[in-house]
C-alpha cells in the first residue's frame, strides 16, 4: 500500500519480499555506520526480528525514488515509557516518532532525504493528526541532524547514552518539530 507520492518519491508498506533489501542495506558498513553500528550488521533472521516480529503500532516502509527501492521509513505514536523519558508526560496531543534511512549510498547527499523527512513530516500532521514530531539521532551524526533542522526540527533534549552503538552507549538528541495551530 502506498502511504505517500510526491514527485518522482514514494513510501510504501514494507512487504515480506522487502526483507531482501533491508539485509542488503544493514550488511554495508557504509550503511552501518550510521544507522546500528557496523558491528551489528543484519543477516536475515535479525531482519525478521527486528522489522517482522512484534511490530504493533509501527508503521514500517520502503522509500521510492524513480521507481528504485532506496531506503526505509518507520512512523509510530510514541508510547508512555518514551513520553517520559523526552519530557512529554504532560503534553495531550498525539506525538509521533520517525526512524529512518537511505540504504542505497549513491542517493546520499542529493536532497533525497530531506525530501522525505518533508513529506513524512507532512504526511503525519495532515494523516495522522500529528501535534508533535520527533525523532532521537546521535548527537556526532551531524549529517543527519543538518537534515532535520532544515525541515523545521529543533533540538530539544540531550539524551546522554542514550543508544548503543559501536561497542558504547553514544549521546543522541531529542529532535522536535511541533505543529503550530
């Protein structure tokens, strides 16, 4: 099912067949390095585990451009234990968090991914009535967290070891977009 299209980009549900694509991407150390550590690479029974298996409440997806599987896309309503912990216990509204990446490296660096943080972002507030948006990146991923400013993310929170990555427990950012009505 397509979820989104926007010139020549699309986002669709991730099928059982995709599971083929997201081994190929989380096997690249290139991929890897930013996205679960390249000591974690995937073969297909993590892929399964990770992406098929309890998935409640997740929207998982694969990223189109022109027409080529390039990446994946996940959207959820953030659940009591994250509220929580981003500072959000008392806040009413519906609060969405968003994981991401492009898996295919020659589409790295061309605007691509800002496009779809755009359109997802946009997706969730018309869609799914998204009052709040976040999404928590490594704090040294500055590449990824150029792309979030951009579209209109602000730095919220220091997470402190917050992720493991690496062979260590990395800080990351709580990353906020919210609606203004």
């Amino acid at each position: 099912m397509i979820i989104l299209e926007e010139n020549e980009m699309s986002i669709r549900q991730l099928r059982s067949e995709d599971s083929t694509l997201l081994h190929k991407w989380l096997s690249d150390p290139v991929v890897l390095e930013y996205y679960e550590g390249r000591d974690h690479p995937h073969d297909i029974a993590l892929i399964n585990k990770h992406f098929y298996e309890n998935r409640e409440g997740i929207t998982s997806c694969i990223i189109q451009y022109k027409g080529k599987e390039i990446g994946y896309i996940q959207f959820y309503l953030i659940d009591e234990e994250e509220k929580e912990i981003y500072g959000y216990v008392e806040f009413d509204g519906k609060i969405y968090g968003m994981d991401q990446f492009i898996g295919e490296v020659e589409f790295w660096n061309k605007g691509i991914g800002s496009r779809v943080i755009k359109e997802m972002r946009n997706y969730l507030i018309s869609n799914k009535e998204a009052k709040i948006i976040v999404m928590d990146p490594q704090a040294w991923n500055t590449r990824a967290l150029r792309v979030y400013e951009k579209n209109g993310f602000i730095k919220k929170k220091l997470l402190e070891q917050h992720e493991w990555h690496e062979g260590e427990l990395r800080d990351c950012w709580l990353m906020e977009y919210e609606v203004n009505e």
